[in-house]
C-alpha cells in the first residue's frame, strides 16, 4: 500500500489518510485539474471559504495493534500505571474502533452488488461481535476505573447498533439474504438489551431522540480525550494584506486626485457639471478600488502559505507538530516539471483544458511531547466536492435503440473526469508522485482509479500501512494482546 490513502469517503468525498513518526518532515501537494466545462475557477469558486466549508481534517495519535488492547487483566491487576494513563489508553482504543466502523460501514453503503453487500455486512456484524467480547472480557473490577471503561463501552455499544441500523434501512431488498438480515436485527437488539441490562441510560434518555444523541456526543468528546490532538489555525499574512489594502487604496487615490484637479483646471469655479464629474469621478474609485486591491493581493499571495496550524497534546498541552497549508488557483506554467510530465501521459482524449486547484501541506512533527506509548500520527482530510458539483450540469441527453421494430431510449448522465496529482516530499528525499482518475457526475463520485506513471518516474513507496481496525492483519494482532 502507498504511504498516503486515497479512499472515497461518501457520495461526493474524498479521504486522504497518512501517518507520520515523531521528527518526520513531510510535504503533500495535490493537485485537482478540473475541466473547464464543469465551470469551476477563481471567479465562481473562492479557495478560502471552499477550504473553510469543504475541506475538514482529523489529526489523532496513532498505536498499531501492539497498543490497541489497552484494557488487559494484567493490565489492571498489576497496576503498573495509573489511571490518567489508563484512561489515555483506553481511549486510543475506542477511539480507533469507532473510527474503524464508521470507515468500514460508509465504504459497504457504497456497495451496489447485492451478494458482495449481503457478505460484507455479515462479515462486519461477526467482527463486531467478536471484537465487543474481547473487550468486555477484560473490564476492570475497581470502580475508579470501571467508570471509564463504561463510558467507552456505552458508546462504542450504542455507535455499533446505529450503523447497522443504518446499512439494513438503506440495503438493497431482497428475500434471498433474511438470514444475514435477521442476524444483524438481532445483534442490534442484544446490544440495545445489553445497555439497559447494565443501566447506562436513564429511561428518560431512551425515550427521547435528542437526550439520546447529545449524550452519546458527549461521550464521543470524552474518549477523543487525549487521542485526538487540539488545533489552532491562525491565518497568514494579516499584516501583509493591510498594506495590500494600503496601497490599492494610495494607488486609485493618486489617480483620482489627478483627475480632481485636472477637472477644477477645465471648470471655473463650483459648477454643476464640476460636482457631476466629480460625483462620476469618485463613483469610479468605488468600483475599482476592490477589484484593484483583490488583484494586487492575488499577485502577492501567489505561492504563499494560506494558514499556519499547530497540534498540541490535549492533555500535556505540548506542541506536537506544526503546519503550513496552501490552497489556490495556480497556472499551468507554475506546475513542477515532473507533474507535468504525468499529465501529458493522458490518453488524447482527455487532454482538454483545466483549471488547477491545488492544495499544499508542509508538516513538521516534533521529536519530544507525545505521550508515553505514542510514537505516530494519523491525519485523515476530506475534501468534498459538494460545491464543485453545484456548477454541474444535469444529464439531459438520451440514446435511442431500436429493437425488433421498437424504439426505446434511455436517458444519459453527464460525466466529468477530474485528473489528480499527487506528490510527496519526505525530508530530503526524493519526491514521491501518484496519479488518480475521478470520475464524477452532479450527484456522486463514480470512480476512483489510480493511472500509470511515466516511466522512470519515482511511485510512493509500497510500505504497510495500518490504517483501520477491520482488516484480517489488524484483528488478529488485537485478538493476540487481548487474551
């Protein structure tokens, strides 16, 4: 697997993931080359608020299955650590299962072959299973701790039963598979008797929807304790843009005082057509002041970091890493040489004009901070293509056929191809390059596949990835530890 995963996230989302070790420097920069028929620029699309509302990331710490079973018997009975650790470790491990399931069950809501869907939600519910009894089987008898280890259960019981949930009331129909279906209905319900046997939720609670929600919220905010790392955004530039503002506003200032006394040298006086043209004269300074200061800016932060953003341990309040995040329109000659070698190997017919979104992010992770048993980093970026697709036209189009003296038709969507370059600079290596095929239309991602490079050019490296909890590899290593 390559070091940076490129998954479809929902209809119209994309999920970026990659981990990185404590004093690692990494660069990613993607490029999206969007067709200019889809009507996506700098003029209807702007980069600031598309990243504010579109593009939403997750940092967290990150233990592969060596960590995951941090609610042992020896664990407890030994008590080795206290309980601040305890709970720390606790958390990493129902933070990454909740994680793991929403991943898992949003990639099988994505499943259209009615066989391979049935299978892999049968699949999903067994592991599910297996994997709350191993982690049941080691709750800890002290009540000190024992509050904590419910708190976890409560929730991760609770996220479970809603995500199957959610798969059977938006799984295909078919009486072929009421077995699984059956299964899976009974699952949920044990799980939702397994809380009340254990009175995690008052029947007030229960009863309402919102209580029910806001509750489990908090729960989730409360095993995120620790794991996920606090982020301050601080944008870049301020004072720049000040002066940005300054001089647009000296340069049209300079001209309209030109034009103020050549006009009071053509009329003598205070007349009427001297304060018409003077009301013309400052009417034009109103239009163009903006679009002049808009201009000078754009001219300035043309290669320039957007925001800076620091990571710090919730709990240590330590900083962990620091990043600088790009985001714009860039032209075709400002592309490296060697992304442009890879967008000339598109097939003839997709060799159509673009516009270049790009997005850039340089990070540096501190070799001190990270809390005892931590020595990496997990970042997961979701860009939605939501306010792209807006600009989209809708399939209008129909082929007709004929077949033994009839005709029919059959409507057609209209599709997109965006084309997206990935590159991964690490340290002081070489760059890493990845190119993906996206195929869109106005209401969902179609497909995503990954193309060929040139050759001689260097592909991200094949290293293990750990990425989520349900895979073969991952479970067995936590059914190893938890025994």
């Amino acid at each position: 697997m390559a070091k940076i995963r490129v998954k479809q996230e929902e209809s119209l989302s994309i999920k970026f993931l990659h981990q990185m070790e404590a004093g690692d420097s990494r660069r990613l920069d993607l490029y999206f080359f969007l067709p200019k028929e889809m009507g996506i620029n700098p003029q209807s699309l702007n980069e600031e608020e598309y990243y504010h509302s579109a593009i939403t990331g997750r940092r967290s710490y990150y233990s592969s299955g060596l960590h995951l079973p941090l609610v042992q018997s020896r664990f407890i009975s030994q008590k080795k650590r206290t309980i601040e650790e305890f709970r720390l470790y606790l958390n990493l491990f129902a933070y990454q299962f909740s994680v793991a399931i929403e991943t898992d069950s949003k990639e099988l809501a994505q499943i259209e072959d009615l066989a391979q869907f049935y299978a892999s939600l049968e699949e999903l519910s067994a592991q599910v299973i297996h994997l709350l009894k191993r982690f049941r089987r080691n709750e800890p008898s002290d009540d000190k701790w024992k509050s904590y280890f419910e708190n976890a259960d409560n929730y991760l019981s609770w996220l479970c039963e809603q995500r199957l949930l959610k798969l059977l009331a938006h799984a295909p129909r078919s009486g072929d598979y009421s077995e699984v279906v059956d299964s899976v209905v009974a699952l949920c319900r044990a799980e939702s008797l397994y809380r009340k046997a254990h009175k995690y939720n008052s029947s007030k609670t229960l009863e309402d929807a919102n209580r029910i929600a806001n509750k489990m919220h908090l729960l989730r905010r409360l095993i995120q304790q620790g794991v996920v790392l606090k982020e301050e955004l601080k944008p870049l530039g301020v004072g720049l843009k000040k002066m940005t503002t300054g001089l647009a506003t000296a340069m049209v200032m300079i001209v309209v005082s030109s034009l103020i006394l050549k006009a009071r040298g053509v009329f003598s006086g205070v007349t009427i057509t001297l304060v018409l043209t003077l009301a013309v004269i400052y009417g034009f300074r109103e239009i163009f002041k903006d679009d002049i200061r808009n201009a000078l800016w754009r001219l300035i932060q043309r290669g320039r970091p957007r925001w800076s953003r620091l990571l710090r341990d919730t709990t240590s309040k330590l900083p962990i890493a620091k990043q600088l995040v790009w985001i714009d329109f860039i032209r075709k000659k400002e592309l490296p040489t060697q992304v442009s070698q890879i967008l000339k190997k598109r097939h003839r017919q997709n060799k159509v004009d673009t516009e270049i979104l790009h997005y850039g992010l340089h990070t540096r992770v501190n070799n001190k901070g990270f809390l005892a048993g931590y020595t990496r980093i997990q970042e997961q970026i979701n860009f939605s293509l939501v306010p792209l697709s807006r600009n989209l036209e809708r399939g209008k189009a129909k082929i007709y056929k004929e077949h033994d003296g009839k005709i029919s038709n059959e409507s057609v969507e209209r599709r997109y191809q965006v084309n997206l370059i990935l590159v991964l600079k690490e340290g002081k290596s070489e760059p890493q390059y990845a190119r993906y095929k996206i195929t869109m239309n106005r209401s969902t991602i179609i497909e995503i596949v990954e193309s060929d490079l040139p050759k001689g050019m260097k592909n991200m490296d094949e290293t293990p990835f750990e990425d989520e909890l349900f895979t073969p590899n991952a479970t067995e290593s936590v059914e190893v530890k938890l025994e």
